[in-house]
C-alpha cells in the first residue's frame, strides 16, 4: 500500500526542489506533489525574512519549536531523523528543544 504524502513547494529553487525529493527518494518515502497549498499536508515556501514555521507551513531560513517539528513530521509520516535532515535542508532553526541541545 502507497503511503502518499501531499507536498507543496513554494517557488522553490530548482538545486533545493531536487534535493527534497532525493530526501524522500533516500527515505523510501513515496510523496505527491500538490498543485496548490491548500490541497498539500504541508507548505514549503521561501520568503525574505526569518519566519516562524508551524506543523502545516515550512518557511525556509524559518524556526520552529521541537513540538511544532515534531507535529509536521508526524503529519506527513517521516521519521524525526529525516524530518531534521529535511529541516537542515531549507535551513530551519529548532528553539526550545527538547534535548536542550539548540
């Protein structure tokens, strides 16, 4: 059974868009791209400015607490490990960490 994950990239770069999809080609996980973000589990988008990220929107060069990642890997079935490969990807922050280790 296809365990399908609805993503949408927000005007990615090119270079990052084909990493993401290596990340979840690397982690066995199958992913559908949605058209639109209001059809996607989660948003990843790339604004000018650092940007608090939620569960349901990754902002790149953002943050975001260790529950709130934690939410957003559960949402779309990634384990933590890939989830904060994928957070060190688009250069997401974690505060308030539960490991005290950021």
């Amino acid at each position: 059974m296809t365990n399908t994950k609805w993503l949408y990239l927000d005007n990615p770069p090119s270079d990052v868009a084909e990493k993401i999809r290596q990340l979840f080609a690397s982690a066995k996980l199958e992913a559908d791209w949605a058209d639109t973000a209001d059809a996607a589990a989660i948003c990843i988008s790339w604004p000018a400015d650092r940007t608090e990220c939620n569960e349901g929107m990754l902002y790149s060069g953002g943050f975001m607490t260790c529950p709130e990642a934690f939410k957003a890997a559960a949402r779309i079935g990634m384990d933590r490990t890939t989830f904060g490969k994928l957070l060190n990807l688009l250069d997401i922050k974690l505060k308030q960490c539960q490991f005290g280790c950021f």
